[in-house]
C-alpha cells in the first residue's frame, strides 16, 4: 500500500470521527427549551414569571411571539401589561 493511500484512508477516517463527534455532542447536548403556563408580573423595565418555587426574570422587552404566530424583537408583549400580574402566561425557558 503507497503512502498517499495510507494517509488519504487515515483522514477519511479522522474526518468522519470528528463528524460523528461533532453530531452527537450537538444533538445530545444542545439547549432545548421548555414551554412553561406560569403566572408573571410585569414591571417598568422587565419582569419574573414564577414555576412553582423558579422565576424567571426578563428584561425590557423580552422577545416574544403573538397568538398569529409572528415574532416581535420590539414592543412589550400584550400578554404582560406592564406594571400588572398577569397568569396563564406562556413562555419558554432554557
């Protein structure tokens, strides 16, 4: 066997390690976020929402998504009034 077979069949091999490597870090060990129904306050500049003994604070405004399903990085959710408690909010949680 020459040495450039050698070496090509050694990087094939090396590269497909590294593929599986990379795959299965990624999809064993990539953030999944939770969907949580929880009770949140509102104030001036962000908020918490309370998981049993858990809150989850965000700060002014927090991305969220309207019940037509489209996605707004500005404005204040119409679901959090601000300066009130709101309950039933969903969010999701990481």
């Amino acid at each position: 066997m020459s040495r450039k077979l050698l070496a090509l069949i050694v990087a094939v091999v090396v590269l497909a390690a590294a593929f599986y490597v990379g795959y299965r870090a990624g999809s064993d060990n990539s953030i999944h976020e939770t969907i949580y129904i929880a009770d949140c306050y509102a104030g001036a500049s962000g908020g918490t929402c309370m998981v049993g003994d858990v809150g989850y604070g965000f700060e002014s405004p927090p991305s969220w998504t309207d019940s037509g399903n489209v996605g707004h990085d500005t404005g204040w959710p119409t679901c959090l009034p601000q300066l009130h408690e709101s309950t039933g909010v969903r969010f999701a949680g990481a």
